[in-house]
C-alpha cells in the first residue's frame, strides 16, 4: 500500500474520450452531432427503404392477392388439378412461399445496396 502513494489516479470520462474522437469527416460529423445536415442524410436513407418496402409490398400485394379475385373472376380454374392437387392449393398454398421468400431476398439486397450507396455518400471527399 506504500509503493501506490506517489501515484494518482486519472479520472476518465466518457465525455472527454468522445471529445478526443470527433470524426474528421464533415459528414461524419454532421451525423455525429445530428446536425440538420446529417438529419437530411439519415431521412434521406430512412425515405429511400421506406419506398422500397412499400414497392415490394405492392408486388405482394398485386400477386398474392390477384390469386382470389381470379379464382373468383374464373370459377373454372379453382377446379383444375395440377399433379393431383386443385389450382388455389397449390398456387396460395405451396407456391406462394418460394414467391415470399423471393421478395425478401430482393429486400435485403436492395436495401444493403440503399445502406452501401449512404456509406458512400458519406465517405465522399467534400468537393
């Protein structure tokens, strides 16, 4: 307990550390500091996903949903069998899973691609 005597202790606060690391980046300081700069940019982003997933949603929309009204425009075809199994099963029951998982995948590719696009937006030099 001696020996600690000639030593002080140095206070840290998490303040100070954050003031050390400011970005450099005008950019990245305008998202930082949630500066009104930065703000466009992040409704930007959030107004560039938002339109993507209500397009896809409209493709789901359209094509699942197209499926009753043309069974019911066309009684005809909730009869046909395909392998054994009647039309609508087949259509709303088994074929609209690869079909929603289809949709997600583009959503999640698009979506990284809007992601990457505001990195680089971001990451740009000023000029």
């Amino acid at each position: 307990m001696d020996g600690d005597q000639g030593q002080r202790r140095t206070r840290v606060v998490l303040g100070e550390v954050a003031a050390r690391r400011r970005p450099t980046d005008r950019s990245h300081a305008d998202l930082a500091e949630q500066t009104p700069v930065g703000e466009a940019l992040v409704k930007g982003l959030v107004r560039a996903q938002l339109a993507l997933a209500l397009r896809l949603a409209l493709v789901v929309v359209t094509g699942l949903g197209a499926l009753p009204l043309l069974f019911a425009a066309a009684p005809g075809l909730g009869t046909v069998k395909v392998l054994g199994v009647n039309l609508p099963w087949l259509l709303l029951g088994v074929l609209s899973f690869p079909f929603l998982v289809g949709v997600g995948w583009a959503y999640v590719r698009w979506a990284e691609r809007n992601e990457q696009d505001f990195m680089a937006l971001i990451r740009k030099p000023d000029q």
